[in-house]
C-alpha cells in the first residue's frame, strides 16, 4: 500500500473520480449512439434487434475493459485515513519518551 500525503490523496482521488467520469461518458455515448443509429436496421443477431445487441452488449464489453484499464493505469492502492501517520506520531513520541 502506497504512503501518501493529504494532498497526495487529494489529486489522486479527483483523478480517478475524473477518470471514472470519462469512461462512464464513453459507455453512455456507446449505448446510446448506437441504440439511434441502428434502429432502423431489421437484422437479428441471437434473437435480439441489431441495436439493442451492439449498444447493450457492447456497453457492457466496453464497460468491463474499461475498469480493467483504470484498474490498471489509474487507481492506487492507500489508505484514505490518517492511521499510518498516527502510528508514526505515536510510536516518535514513544520513542522520544524512552530516550
């Protein structure tokens, strides 16, 4: 797990908060772009209206290689309380104590 300062934690937060905000945009326009553009095709795949297959099931296909890549290339592993410099303070003071 990373140590990161407040401001640290900050920053990384509002990255994958905007990170998460673009792939969600991504998906959507997917879904509905192409709920529009394909509605007037009749062709069937497995049963289902060629619109509703590429806009759901590609959202979904989209959505899950999407969290792969953020998982991978944006998100950080820490610790979002103050726990870690807590510790350190008390075992400094403990320390200080001893001496």
């Amino acid at each position: 797990m990373e140590q990161m300062t407040n401001e640290q934690k900050h920053k990384q937060i509002l990255k994958e908060v905007k990170a998460t905000f673009i792939l969600i945009a991504i998906v959507a326009a997917w879904h509905i772009g192409f709920g529009f553009l394909l509605e007037d095709i009749d062709m069937l795949v497995l049963g289902m209206p060629l619109w509703f297959f590429v806009s759901t099931i590609g959202a979904f296909v989209i959505s899950v290689i999407g969290v792969v890549i953020l998982l991978a290339k944006v998100f950080k592993n820490f610790d979002l309380g103050d726990e870690a410099e807590n510790a350190e303070a008390a075992a400094m003071k403990g320390g200080e104590l001893n001496d």
